[in-house]
C-alpha cells in the first residue's frame, strides 16, 4: 500500500468510505433516510474537504460542516455512538487502501472532528 498523496487517492478514499457508510447498519439510514443525501453533490465537496485538510489544497473547502450536521441534529439527534460509528469506519477506510505519514494524518483528523464534535451534539444545549 502506498499513502495518500494526492487527489486521486483523496477521491479513493471518500468513494471507498462512504460506501462503508451508505451500507452501514448503524449510521447509514442517517444519511440515506433522514439526511437523503445527494450523493453526487456530498461526494464533490467531501473530496475538497479532505484534499485541504490532507493536502492543503488551496481550492479546498469553504463552508460551515458543523451547521449543517445542528441543522440534521434537529431532524434526527446525533449521539456519540453515531459520532464513533463514523470515525470506525473512515479510520478502517483509511487502513482498507492506504499507509504512511498521511494516511496517519487522515486517521487522526477524523478521530479529532469526530471527539470535538460529540460534546456539541449532546444535552441541552446541543445544536
């Protein structure tokens, strides 16, 4: 396995994982049932998300992730075992396809988002 060094392994690995996702018994309704998810619009700008987090890319994201996951939280509430599910299954996307430097990187930003956001999106002050 190589690392991940650029936006075609960037693109591989968001496909890859949120296969993972669209199938997965605990969090997969979420996205496909609740948050009906336009897969082809979600996918684009998850690749320019991780490709400016991962590659610094400067046409990389610009937005607001953490309002649109409020927003989903008040259709349906986000707890921490959805928060864990996601974090498992990209950290084992990342081992699926990729080692190295990067792909460490990759495993520990998702591990970093998914524990600075559990708190956000629990008790009553959430969202």
């Amino acid at each position: 396995m190589h690392d991940i060094t650029n936006a075609s392994d960037i693109k591989t690995l968001i496909d890859h994982f949120y296969g993972k996702v669209q199938q997965d018994d605990v969090i997969g309704y979420i996205f496909n049932d609740i948050a009906q998810v336009n897969w082809p619009a979600h996918l684009q700008v998850m690749y320019a998300f991780w490709e400016f987090l991962l590659l610094g890319s400067p046409d990389g994201y610009r937005g607001n992730p953490i309002q649109k996951h409020f927003d989903l939280h008040r259709k349906h509430p986000l707890t921490a075992a959805h928060f864990d599910r996601w974090v498992s299954l990209f950290q084992s996307s990342v081992d699926d396809l990729f080692a190295g430097p990067t792909a460490d990187t990759a495993k520990f930003k998702g591990y970093a988002i998914a524990e600075t956001w559990k708190p956000k999106f629990d008790g009553p002050f959430a969202g």
